[in-house]
C-alpha cells in the first residue's frame, strides 16, 4: 500500500502580539519527486512591517533565520533524535505518541 507520511503545506502567519513582530511562511507541498518535501520558507517582520530575517529550513529537520542585511544565519530550532522504535510507531515522535515508561526498579 505504500508508506504513510504527513504532508504540511500552505500560508500561515505567527504573530508576537508582545512586540508586534510577525512570521509568515509556506510549507511548500511535496511533489511527486520529492524535491520540496517537509520544505519551509518565509520572511520575519519587525512592528513597522519591515523584513529583518528570512526564515527557511525543513520542518521535519531544522529551521533557521538569516538576517537580511548582516546576512549573519542562526538555526531556531532542531529535532530530537528518533527513538528506537521509530518506524514501528509510525514514525512519530516520543512526544508525540505520549508514551510514558515505567522505572522497572519502583514496579
């Protein structure tokens, strides 16, 4: 039947209402050769709407931002490593799937 993978795709827009600063990005849909796949690109706005970082990465991997005039990059965020029953859980993530294990030394 084939493999089952989540595909995120389309606009969305975060907003700090603290500071006024505004995310907007697209989660490019993944093609039919999987170039684009889990692909995340976008612009950070500073309160006056002006672009300060653009924002890039792969949502399933890492994302990061580059400032727009200093081109200096900065990586946001990275994904845990995988546990070992990855691929028999679907490939979600322990966080995901709320597991809970039991301390055989207090059961």
């Amino acid at each position: 039947m084939g493999e089952l993978y989540l595909d995120l795709f389309g606009t969305q827009k975060a907003i700090n209402h603290k500071t006024g600063e505004v995310c907007e990005y697209t989660c490019i849909q993944w093609g039919w050769n999987g170039r684009d796949a889990f692909k995340v690109e976008g612009v950070i706005k500073d309160a006056e709407g002006k672009d300060v970082y653009d924002f890039y990465g792969k949502w399933n991997e890492a994302l990061f931002i580059r400032h727009k005039e200093t081109k200096e990059e900065k990586e946001l965020w990275r994904m845990s490593p995988r546990h070992e029953l990855w691929t028999h859980t679907y490939c979600l993530s322990l966080f995901g799937l709320q597991l809970n294990y039991i301390d055989e030394e207090i059961a």
